[in-house]
C-alpha cells in the first residue's frame, strides 16, 4: 500500500499551515490516514514524503511504515506515484493500493473492502473506490500497469491508465469517503479538523 504524503498542499496558501498535520480527533492527518491504512490488511505501508518531510515523519513516529522521500516532489503527483509504486512492488506481488493521505473519512474497513475486492478479481482488476457510482480514491493498481505507472509525468494520477488499461474496473462504494479530500483551510474545518501551524 502507498500513502501519498509529498505535495505542498499550495492551496492552503503561502507559510500557511500543513493540511497533512491538522489534527482530526486530536491525531495529525497523516498520521490517522497511516493508522488506517496499517490497520487494513496489506503487506506493507509505504509513505511517500517530500514537502516538509521532517515534520510528516514526525508525525508518523513510531509507527512501522516504510518511509521513502520523493526528492522531486514539486513536479506533481506522477512523481510521488512512481516512488511509491517502485517501494511497494518489490513486496506486494500482485498490486499496490495507492491512497492520498488527505483522505479523513477513508477507514481501515474501507481499505479492507478494496483489498478484498482486488483479491476476488486474482489481482486482475482495478478496484476503485466511488460514491453513488462516482469514481474516487483509493484505487488499487495491478502489477501489469507498473511499466504504465512509470512512465507517468506532471501533476498526474493514474485515472488515464485506468481508462486505458482495458482491465475490468470493479467499484466499491465507500460512501462519502470516497470523494471527501481537504485541500484548503476551509476543507479542513468543514471536515472536523483542526488547524496547526
């Protein structure tokens, strides 16, 4: 599993606070979205950081997460797939489920639904979380789109390999979750967090 944690959150504004450490039930984000994503059952979590990574590591102390930097973070979310994807695969045979850690309302059991459904599938499917049949994340890549996930470049996710892939899509709807990121100081209040400088 790999957790996105490297963007520069550049819509919460300029030496504003970090989105991934607002406190959600006193606990930073990206720390509750680790603790979700270590409760699921996958092999291993890696973290990709690289925007204030001191601070996001600190904030995932003492949990056992395989943390990797994404020294070229700043080009956009291709970047931070391709390090993820690369640390993942060489323990998880079949797929990596890729998750963004501003996610507050995706629960471990929603993971577990994801993995379950990709397990059915024999690793032969992409499994996508919805909302009332609406695509979202997390999303579960199989290890035949690796070579299309490396090739990735710019502020990208994987949706157009998705498309293209002609792999059947299965859909698990996670309600709300699904769609429910935070990427302004708005967002997080209205999601229930708390601001921290």
């Amino acid at each position: 599993m790999v957790l996105l944690a490297a963007g520069e959150a550049s819509r919460m504004g300029k030496g504003k606070a970090h989105k991934l450490l607002a406190e959600f039930d006193c606990v930073p984000l990206v720390r509750r979205a680790a603790l979700a994503a270590l409760g699921a059952d996958a092999v291993t979590v890696v973290v990709v950081t690289g925007h204030r990574r001191a601070e996001i590591e600190s904030a995932l102390s003492g949990l056992a997460v395989i943390s990797v930097e994404n020294y070229n973070y700043a080009s956009g979310m291709a970047s931070s797939l391709i390090v993820g994807f690369e640390a993942a695969s060489v323990n998880t045979p079949q797929g990596v489920l890729v998750m963004l850690a501003d996610m507050p309302w995706v629960t471990t059991a929603d993971l577990d639904a994801l993995i379950a459904a990709f397990r059915s599938s024999l690793g032969q499917a992409v499994v996508r979380a919805v909302s009332n049949g609406k695509g979202g994340n997390p999303v579960i890549l199989p290890r035949s789109l690796a070579d299309a996930v490396l090739r990735l470049v710019g502020d990208v996710g994987a949706r157009h390999i998705v498309e293209m892939s002609g792999l059947p899509v299965i859909e698990v709807d996670i309600g709300d979750a699904a769609h429910m990121d935070v990427d302004t100081p708005q967002d997080v209040i209205e999601a229930g967090g708390v601001l921290r400088a």
